[in-house]
C-alpha cells in the first residue's frame, strides 16, 4: 500500500519568511542597499579614476601647438579659455594656465590655457550710437580713467587744456580722435584733453577789464568837458596905465635928491 506524505519541499528560508514576515523584508532591505552602495562606489572610482593622478605639466610661454601636444600626453584635455595679448610675449603663445604647473590632479582633467592674441584686442570706448560725435565726451576725469582702467589700456595719459568746466573734452587714440561706436586697440597710446576750468576765470578777468576800460573811458570824457581854466582863479593884472604911470612917478622920485645936491654945492 502506497501511503500518503505530504511533501514540503520549500527551504527553511522559506520557512523564516513564513514566520518572521517583518525581518525578512528589514533584511532583505538591507542587502539590496548594500549592493547599491557598493555599486555607486565602484561606478564613482571607475569615473573619477580613484587612486589615480597626474602632476601637470608647465606650459606657460610655449605655443599653442606645442602645449597641446604636451597636455595630450599627460593623459590631460585642452580648452582656451581667453585670448589676450601682450607685448612682452610672442603671438599664440601660452600667457596663464589653470591649474597651474605642478597641480595634483585626475588624468583627463581639463587645463585652460590662455593664449596671446596675434592681434591686440578691440573694444569700443562709447557704445552710444551717434557715430559723429566724440567718445566720453562730457565725462569726469575719475569715471574716464576706471573705464580705461577697466578695458586694459596701459598707455593712458591726461592732458589739461583751456576750458570752462573740469570734464573731458577729446580722447585720442595714437593721436586720432575717438568717436562714439568706434573700436579701438588696447595697445593703442591714449589722450585724454580734459578742461581745466580756468576759461570762466578768464573771462571774468577780461569782463572786468572791460568795465574797468569803460570807466576809465567814461572819466576821460567827462574830464574832457570839464574845463579847469574856465573855473580858475581870478587875479587881476594891472593895467597898463597905473603901471605906466607909477612909473613915471618912480623915476622922478629917484632923481629928485639929485637937483639938491647940485644946489648945494651953490650954497
């Protein structure tokens, strides 16, 4: 006779689940988190190359051409970050890097470099569309030099010219005028004419010259019909017949004593 068994056939982790459904999940939790982990470790150090490293190179004061080629075998990428330029140093060579030369970092990380421009850099110094009229025209002297300050311009210099108030009058760029909308290089030597404001003093001096000329002119005029011989003094000349006559009289009064001596010498 074939008796009857029951066949239980699941494992005793089937048999723990059963009875400790609340664990099983914790734990279960648990491994799954775990493998996650462990995953985003190995994916992180196989992208960021962990444990791995390369000191870079300097490149500074190389060409373009030659950087590259040196960056490239360090295991390290290239990227331009600016042109600028320089007198001191060739065109299209190395000016900065980033990071600089002996930097600890991972291979294929991205160096900048900044390269001297074969050209000087442009810019436009007054961006106020009217072509016709001067740049910075009207502006103070302290605003005009941060500007140039802030642009790159090296070869600045001011110049004060006869003028009523104390703001800009032209800028010249190696001695041309600059106007509105205009490029000009950074390397260009710049002048600014600024007004001294002595103009205004000037003028009062000359205006009060004037006044002082038409006093004076006007003095003079009246002085002109203002006669002094007119409102002189009297004095009385004698005339000619008191004069003649006390004369006359004079002369007898001197020749009298002389009858008298004569006359005695008689007696």
């Amino acid at each position: 006779m074939r008796s009857n068994q029951t066949d239980h056939s699941y494992s005793w982790g089937s048999k723990f689940i059963d009875n400790h459904p609340v664990i099983a999940n914790i734990v279960i939790i648990f491994i799954i988190a775990a493998l996650g982990i462990y995953a985003a470790y190995l994916a992180t150090a196989l992208f960021t190359k962990h444990g791995r490293s390369v000191q870079v190179p300097s490149v500074e004061n190389l060409s373009y051409t030659d950087a590259i080629s040196k960056l490239h075998d360090y295991g390290l990428k290239v990227d331009i970050r600016d042109s600028l330029y320089r007198d001191d140093i060739r065109p299209g060579f190395v000016i900065e890097q980033f990071p600089k030369a002996r930097s600890i970092v991972k291979p294929g990380r991205k160096i900048f470099l900044y390269i001297n421009a074969v050209h000087p850099k442009e810019v436009i110094l007054d961006d106020d569309n009217h072509p016709n009229e001067l740049a910075l025209k009207g502006l103070s002297e302290r605003a005009v030099m941060a500007k140039f300050e802030e642009l790159g311009f090296k070869n600045v210099s001011v110049v004060k010219v006869l003028g009523t108030t104390d703001r800009v009058v032209k800028v010249t760029a190696n001695g041309r005028p600059v106007h509105k909308m205009q490029k000009v290089p950074v390397n260009a030597t710049i002048v600014i004419e600024i007004s001294d404001g002595r103009l205004n003093d000037i003028q009062d001096s000359l205006s009060n010259l004037e006044y002082l000329d038409a006093y004076r002119e006007a003095q003079s005029e009246s002085a002109g019909s203002y006669d002094p011989s007119s409102y002189s003094t009297y004095t009385p000349e004698p005339s000619s017949s008191s004069y003649s006559g006390s004369s006359q009289t004079s002369e007898p009064a001197q020749r009298e004593p002389e009858p008298e001596e004569e006359n005695s010498q008689y007696f």
